[in-house]
C-alpha cells in the first residue's frame, strides 16, 4: 500500500481496531501492525488502546458519539465569500 493510499478515515482505523479485537490481538500487536501497513497515516498508540478497550467492552459502532452543544458551523465558499466583502450581512451588524 503506498502513503497516498493509506489514509482512511477514522471510522475504517476504528474498523480495522475492532476486527483485530475480535481476533484476540492486543492493543500493542493491534498498533504495532497498523504502524508497519499504514505508517505516518496510523493512529496513535492511546487511540488504538482506548477504541480496543471500548470494543472489548461490546461497542459496535465504529462512529463516535453525538456531543451535546452547538453543531460545528460549515466553512464553505459562500460563507467565506459573504464574510469576504466587508458588507453586513444582517440588521445588527448594519447598525454597529
């Protein structure tokens, strides 16, 4: 596998974490493996432990947790345009 290919999203690192788990591999043979496939593109050694722990203990889901709060707001190219033009976009920015 070459570095470009190596880079898969947390979900698939959490995947392959939980395959390993169910094949009885510690957290140390489960990063060591992943180190030697994926290289720079592997996750840490406290994430392979903490996703290990979590799927020993019957997690399913490879996905993580909804947080409570806000949602992140999206950064996109209208945003960036908007904020961009140096106009006031709304009533209260307009009487500042």
């Amino acid at each position: 596998m070459s570095a470009e290919s190596s880079n898969l999203s947390n979900i698939e690192l959490r995947a392959v974490i939980k395959y390993f788990v169910k094949k009885g591999k510690t957290p140390k043979e489960i990063f060591e493996d992943m180190v030697s496939v994926l290289q720079e593109s592997a996750p840490s050694y406290t994430m392979v432990k903490k996703w290990a722990r979590l799927f020993q203990q019957g997690r399913e889901s490879c996905e993580d947790d909804p947080r409570p709060g806000r949602p992140v707001t999206v950064v996109t190219e209208e945003n960036v345009r908007k904020l961009s033009t140096g106009r006031p976009t709304n009533k209260i920015m307009a009487d500042s």
